[in-house]
C-alpha cells in the first residue's frame, strides 16, 4: 500500500468552513472528495508538526483540525530529519518555512510515497522541488512526491 504523509494545509481545508472565494471553494471540495473516495487506499500519516499547526488559530476550527486526524500514525521528528530540514531551509526554503522543511524532512526520512498539500508556495511548487530533491537526494533520502488532493485522486475518478 503506497504511503501519504498528510499536510495541515489539507485538513484545514477539510474542515473549515465554506469558503466564498471560488478557487477555495473549489480545494475544498477537491479535499473532501480525496478524504472520502480515496484516503482508505493509501496508509496515511502525520507528525506532531501537523498537530501543533492543527491547534493554531480559532478554537473551533482547531478542534475540527485535531479530531479529523484523531487516530493517524505519526512519523518522529528525528535528528536525521532535523539535519535534512536544516539543510532546506540553508539551500533554498527562506526561515519563515521552517515548519514546511520540518513537513518534507520527516516524510523524506519516514520513506514515505507522497505529500499530501495545499501549501503551494514552498511544498507543491515546481521550481523548489526540483533543488530540494538534489538536497535531499545528497542526504541519501527520496524526496516524496508532492501533491494537492486533486493530483492523488486517481484514475477512476476522472473515469
């Protein structure tokens, strides 16, 4: 079974409320549809980097956050990930991303398959992974792919 280290940027979307902006609206939606057609196919995990930034914020909505991802495996912040995070935030992320590092250093390190993201300034954009995947690979780590819901949704949806 392929792996998903799942991003708080996604279940932010999964749970907050209806945005009016259309192109929220239309992640929204794209999230949910992932969560519920496709997330049993994939073993799913976080780290306690998505828990803190899941209690950020409004209450309510923070609340929402921690109970969608209530019984996920966690993968541990290790010193190795530590090092590679470090490591991308030297070689290319700016400090301000320190906890989007910290997200691609664990899921690197933890092996898995993809990261699962909304975040498309320093996660999902083109041009940065391609030099954080020469970072990670001198590391001797596997960048996971990374992806929106919509890219994870598999061929039977668009069937």
């Amino acid at each position: 079974m392929e792996s998903v280290y799942i991003e708080t940027t996604v279940v932010s979307y999964l749970v907050s409320r209806p945005s009016r902006d259309v192109v929220a609206a239309a992640h929204q939606q794209l999230t949910r549809d992932w969560w519920e057609r496709r997330r049993s196919q994939f073993a799913c995990f976080i780290s306690d980097v998505v828990l803190d930034e899941a209690r950020d914020g409004d209450a309510a909505q923070a609340a929402l956050r921690l109970q969608a991802l209530a019984g996920f495996p966690k993968l541990a912040a290790t010193p190795e990930g530590e090092r590679l995070a470090g490591a991308f935030l030297a070689g290319v992320l700016p400090p301000k991303a320190a906890g989007d590092a910290a997200h691609l250093a664990i899921a690197a390190v933890g092996g898995v398959n993809y990261l699962l993201t909304w975040n498309c300034a320093h996660l999902a954009n083109a041009q940065l992974l391609e030099r954080l995947e020469l970072i990670a690979a001198g590391a001797g780590h596997k960048l996971p792919r990374v992806c929106t819901p919509e890219e994870l949704m598999g061929l039977s949806t668009y069937e």
